[in-house]
C-alpha cells in the first residue's frame, strides 16, 4: 500500500521509532479493528492481543506437558537400567551372567531380540552358546566401533545370533560393542534386534546404548581369562 509516496514500511517505522504515540493517541488504540485469526469478523485491538495471549499460554502449557512427559519417561528408563544393573550384580556365577544378561535387556526394555557373542574368554565357557566361533570381520567390525551402531538389517552376521521365536525377521538393529582396559579391547558384541524397521535408525542417538555397553562389559568381563582382565589383549 503507497499513499501519495508513503508506504506501509514507512508507517511501521514510524510507529516502532515513535514509542509515545500512542501515549499522545490513546484514542486510536480503541478504534483499531482487526481480523479474528478463526473468523471473518472484526474484534478490536485489544481483543486480539487478550487472543495472541491466550495462544501463547497454550503453547507454553504444551511445552510444560511434553517436558513432564519427557521426565517421566526419563525416570522410568532409569528405574529400568539400575534394576537391569542390579540383576547383572548379583549374578553369582560368571557363566550365567550372558543368559541373565539378555533375558534381563529384553524384559525390562521390551526388545523383540537380543544376543551376544564374547571371543577371548576363558577355555573353561568355551563350549557355551554365547562362546560360539566368530568370523574375523565381525571381530574387526566390534574393534572399529566407537559408538554403537544403528541402522537397518543389511545381512550382518549378527543378526544370525537372534532366536526368531515369532517369525518375525529382523529389519532393525543395534550392535554395541563390548571391551574392556585401557586402551579398550573389544572381547564381544552385544547385538539389539527388531521387526520395527524404525526401533533402531542411524539418526538415533546412542548414548544410552552406549551406557548399556559399559554396563554389560563390566559384567561380561569376568568371562575373560585373569590374565586378560589383568591388562592383556582378546585375541
């Protein structure tokens, strides 16, 4: 809009460099009418800011809403971890720990499937399941991993450790992998499974996972011989 040279621009400056205008114009501010944002009908000025008030309390009730959900669900996921954790301490004997482990994860956290596999371990759990020969690239893939990995089932040999109870294939997964000493040697790979294609994306974060990691082997390490848990390599 131009009126003889001066445009809308020009009046909004004016009115934002001018601050006592309306001060001088009271007047003005109760004859402005405006559009009703859900209608065709005219309310006034002040009807419309009480509107946008409105408005902006709900969005902010809805934040608060979301952030209490959001603590709740972080609280819950912590009550599932440290009972996890607990059932993982008092696991007497160490070659049981693998089985409570996984029955444990899968219950707590709803995971459809979960396995592991530990290589370098004591001669004495050769024969267990979770002890089972591995092939040399999925031991260089656990060593190349800093952070958990999540994505889709592209044929890992992983996934071929998963029980499929349901029939269901896996489409999603998430391999954590599991060391121990300083610098970390990877001794295992704990592998999450799910027939939901987005349970486990590359977009996800994994600290969490990550925390599940540290977790399993301190629990898992005592599977290793006692010169490895010592300071020397899983080879």
């Amino acid at each position: 809009m131009s009126i003889e040279g001066i445009t809308e621009q020009d009046i909004a400056d004016f009115l934002g460099n001018t601050p006592g205008f309306f001060e001088r114009h009271a007047e003005l501010l109760a004859s402005v009418q405006l559009s009703h944002p859900h209608g065709q009908r005219a309310v006034s000025l002040q009807e419309r800011q009480a509107e946008m008030l409105r408005d902006k309390i709900k969005g902010l009730e809805h934040k608060i809403i979301e952030m209490i959900r959001n603590g709740q669900e972080n609280v819950s996921i912590a009550d599932r971890l440290h009972r996890w954790t607990l059932a993982l301490m008092r696991t007497q004997e160490p070659a049981q720990v693998p089985a409570v482990l996984l029955q444990q994860l899968r219950h707590e956290f709803m995971i459809p499937h979960a396995g592991l596999r530990l290589w370098g371990i004591d001669e004495a759990h050769a024969g267990a399941e979770f002890a089972q020969p591995v092939s040399q690239d999925v031991r260089s893939f656990a060593t190349s991993l800093n952070q958990p990995y999540c994505g889709v089932n592209s044929g890992f040999e992983a996934a071929r450790w998963l029980a499929d109870e349901q029939g269901h294939g896996v489409t999603s997964l998430a391999l954590i992998p599991l060391s121990h000493g300083n610098p970390a040697q990877a001794f295992g790979l704990l592998v999450l499974g799910s027939p939901d294609p987005t349970r486990y994306t590359a977009e996800m974060g994994t600290e969490f996972l990550a925390r599940i990691g540290e977790l399993a082997s301190a629990g898992l390490v005592r599977l290793l011989p006692a010169a490895t848990r010592d300071g020397g390599r899983a080879d």
